[in-house]
C-alpha cells in the first residue's frame, strides 16, 4: 500500500446572518478549517482536518499550503499504515533520518504552531486509512471502546444576563444534555459582569445540571482569580482557559486559589507542552484539540500524560467532522476520557461536510463502529467551498 496523493483544501462556508454570534473572537461569519485528502494506489482514501484557529474563523491558506508544499513531497510513495514513522518524519524533517535512528527528537523549527497542525491533519487521515484497510474503527486500533456511548456537553452560551439562562436550557431541552458550556471572559468587560451571568445561567437550570464557564485565556491572573472567588458557591463543572496559555504559572495559581477545576489545552500544540500543564499542576482537565496539538498519534501520549497525572482528558472539539470524529475515537478508548464537547453554534463543517452524523440523545453521543474514522465527505461541499479549488 503506497499514498499516491495528499491534498488539503481550505474550506471557508459562510454563516447565516441570524445563526452568527459575538464573543471575544469578534463576529463570527465563517467557520473554515483545512480538510486533508489521502489517496493509495489500492483505492482507499483517508480524511483528516487541520486547524489555523482554535475559533471557527481562521484565514488557513498558510497551512493548506504547508500540507501541499511541505509534507505531501515526503509522503508519496510511502505506506500510509507506518503512521509514527511518518508523524517522526514530518516533525524532524529534514533530519528525520538522525530522529528515526537514534530515538529522539531532531525538530527543525516547526515545534509549535501551524507545523504541528498540518501535521495533524495528516496524521488523522492516516488513521482513517489503517481502520479502512482493516475493515475496523480507529476505536478498534486505539484499544477499544469502553462504551457504546459517551456524555456529551453542549458548547455554546453566548447570550447576556437576561437571556443565557434560557439559551442554556434550549440547549438541555434541544438534545437532552446534562452539561453546558457558556462563555465568559473578556467580552463580559470585567469579571464581576461574567460572574453575574453564570449566576443567572445556574438560577435558570438549577442545581442538577453540569455548568461550565470557557474564558478563552483572555483575563489576567488577578481577574480569573476575582471570577473564582464570585462564582465559588454556584458549583461550576469546571473554569476554562482563564488565562493566557503562554502563562502556565499563572494558571496554576489560579487553580491553587480555588476549588473550581480548571480545564485547558485548545490552544496548546504537542505533548511537550501538556506535560508542562501536569507538572506545574495547572489543570484538571486536559482538552488537546487534535486537528491542532498533533493528531491522534500525539493525542494518544497527551491522554498518557493526564492518565499518569491522574487527570482527565476532554477533547477540544468546536472543529469539522475529521476532527470531531477523531477526538471522540480517542475519548473513547483513553482510560482519563470522560465526556465529550458537542458545538451548538452554527456548524457546517460538523454536520454538511459528511454524509453520517453525530446525533445526541438523552445527552449522549454513540460511538459508531464504521470502518476508520466512520464518516463519508461529501466533495461537492469541497468543491463548493474550497478556497482556491478542491480536493
């Protein structure tokens, strides 16, 4: 088996006007992500997604073209099945050679950022292709389910202090979740505004319902902190992103300061930077985006870290299909896997890309059993939304 081509095309799809929201990403118009095609001369095709913004708008013409330009030379004509050679070639190129054989490391600069995200989106295809050659799921590949199905949190909360209470139970009532995610943060304008909105949200849903509130790391240490100590009697399932991720330390003593859990890693890239999160004892839960922190390969020893730090995982997973498929595979399989995020902004990418879907029921999410990643993409919303032509 050899790959024959690699392809990514970026996929810009506008949102209708009265599906579009404001948070502190601005207003959100687009949701665009970098879908990868893999093509083996046997016939078999894998997909995979790549990520230029942890958001749904990203400008990602930069990172097709490191797919296209960079990694697709080095990867025609090799076995698609050989997945960590493959991740170790891409990561070290161009000493991968040196790396492969002495059993470490050898990065050129590509340690961080849009690399590693063509890297994963590389790598998730590649999955895709070792559960379709085999007739099994990734989950299969991974070790197994645990379970035929996972919880599921419903990820949205956009609305001010009248009216998130009732955007929250919509979301309970829509696919009879238990969870909910709001966002908080900078686009509240302090923390006592953010405060008062998840006080209004807990009235509203009342104390059986898990609620969580998503900063995106926009306050200061001094602010998340002051949010804390507002929120501490209204039993938060968990405070995420409160700082900036370039300050590590800072969160930790945010964590340290409260008894509310702290989740982070969407915007965090490789397992050497959620090791730092676990040694500085930083978060409760671990949420690595898989379209950007490296794949599934990379997600497999991110999920190792927060086993070994007793700390659970929660993939990151306001993304397209490829990539919410891939974190569920890997959700499901990893002992510190617990709950699954489920976007209800509007999201084309998620449920138009493909022909399958992932539906919710009392709150849970099924983990199909189709071959690979178990979804089928439709190429004529690549051809329709492709940016600068189609796979």
């Amino acid at each position: 088996m050899k790959i024959s081509r690699v392809q990514a095309t970026w996929c810009r799809v506008p949102i209708p006007e009265e599906r579009r929201f404001t948070s502190d990403f601005g207003l959100v118009s687009t949701f665009d992500s970098v879908i990868v095609r893999i093509d083996t001369e046997c016939g078999l095709t894998g997909w995979g997604e790549a990520k230029a913004g942890v958001g749904s708008a990203a400008a990602c013409a930069g990172l097709a073209a490191i797919i296209n330009l960079d990694y697709a030379p080095l990867l025609v004509g090799q076995d698609p099945r050989d997945i960590s050679r493959l991740w170790d070639v891409m990561y070290n190129t161009p000493r991968e050679g040196y790396a492969i054989a002495d059993g470490h490391g050898l990065p050129q600069l590509g340690r961080r950022g849009l690399s590693i995200s063509a890297i994963a989106g590389v790598d998730i295809a590649l999955w895709d292709i070792l559960g379709k050659s085999l007739n099994v799921p990734v989950w299969r590949l991974l070790g197994g389910r645990r379970a035929q199905r996972m919880p599921a949190y419903a990820s949205g909360g956009w609305a001010d202090a009248t009216k998130i209470g009732a955007q929250l139970q919509g979301y309970c009532d829509r696919g009879g979740f238990r969870a909910v995610k709001m966002r908080v943060g900078v686009m509240d304008g302090s923390p006592a505004a953010s405060a008062a909105r998840v006080r209004a949200a807990r009235q509203t849903l009342g104390p059986d319902i898990r609620l969580m509130a998503d900063a995106h790391g926009t306050w200061t240490v001094a602010e998340a902190r002051a949010f804390c100590r507002m929120v501490e009697d209204l039993d938060l399932f968990w405070f995420e992103e409160p700082c900036s991720a370039d300050d590590k330390p800072g969160m930790a003593e945010v964590r340290r300061c409260s008894t509310v859990p702290i989740s982070a890693g969407e915007s965090e890239f490789t397992r050497h930077d959620f090791r730092e999160l676990a040694e500085l004892r930083a978060v409760d839960v671990m949420q690595p985006d898989l379209a950007i922190a490296g794949g599934i390969t990379e997600g497999l020893r991110i999920s190792a870290i927060a086993s070994a730090y007793n700390l659970r995982l929660a993939p990151h997973l306001w993304s397209g299909a490829p990539a919410f498929a891939a974190g569920l595979h890997l959700a499901a399989t990893q002992s510190a896997g617990f709950i699954l995020e489920y976007s209800l902004g509007h999201n084309p990418m998620l449920h138009d890309l493909i022909e399958e879907s992932f539906p919710v029921s009392d709150g849970h999410v099924d983990i199909p059993d189709r071959p690979g990643l178990g979804i089928t993409v439709r190429e004529s919303f690549l051809r329709d939304y492709g940016q600068g032509g189609a796979a």
